[in-house]
C-alpha cells in the first residue's frame, strides 16, 4: 500500500509541475505575439501608412484571434494544473468533454482565422469586383 500511495503521490507532483511548465510556456508564447503585434502594427502605420488598410485590418483580426487563443490556453493550462475544473464542475463526463474539446475549439479558430486570410487576400478577382 505503501508503495501504491508513493506513486500517486510521484504522479500528482509531476501533473502539477508540467501543467505549470506549459501554462509558463504557452504564457511566455502570448507576450511574444502581442509583442510581434505591436511591432507589425507599428510598422505597418510608419511605413505604410494609408496603403494597405485591408490588409491591416485583415491582420489585425489575424494576430487578435491567436492572442485571444494563446491567452486562453494558458489559463486552461493553469485550470487544469490547479484542478479548478475537478473543483468546479463535478459531473465527469461534462469534465471530460470541456478539457478534451477546448483545445480543438482553439485550433479551429486560428487555423480558420489563416484560412479567411489567405482567401480574401490570394482570390482572383471577378470583374464586377475590380
């Protein structure tokens, strides 16, 4: 029994030192796109200026979408490094369906977001719309 308990307890310490290494990490990946943000804004405005103002909403809502993304899935990671949803929702299978579809949630938006970009920004114009 002994042994049994060790091991759970070896378990529980490593799910909590790596769901705080990636919620540090997935944090760390945030700050670098909201800082990769301000500098494309910022040069887009000095350099551009007027020019290219579809474009610059058009990545605007791109570098948004995955901030947003990246700044949910650290909070999730550290949800569930906390075990705020064990404490929260008590049903398991409600549990179990937010932890394993969230992250396919944030996925599908970013790589939506890339899709809706490249499509309105590589599609070959009809007449009427030139």
């Amino acid at each position: 029994m002994t042994m049994l308990s060790t091991i759970k307890a070896i378990l529980n310490e490593w799910h909590s030192t790596a769901g705080m290494t990636s919620g540090i990490l997935l944090g760390i990946c945030s700050l670098g796109l909201i800082i990769a943000y301000c500098v494309l804004i910022h040069n887009i405005k000095k350099y551009f200026g007027q020019q290219m103002e579809t474009e610059m909403r058009r990545l605007k809502i791109l570098f948004a979408t995955f901030i947003i993304s990246y700044f949910l899935r650290t909070f999730y990671q550290i949800g569930l490094t906390q075990q705020l949803f064990s404490n929260l929702i008590h049903q398991m299978i409600i549990r179990w369906f937010i932890i394993n579809s969230l992250p396919l949630i944030w996925d599908i938006c970013s790589i939506l977001s890339i899709l809706v970009f490249h499509y309105k920004s590589f599609r070959i114009l009809s007449e009427d719309e030139k």
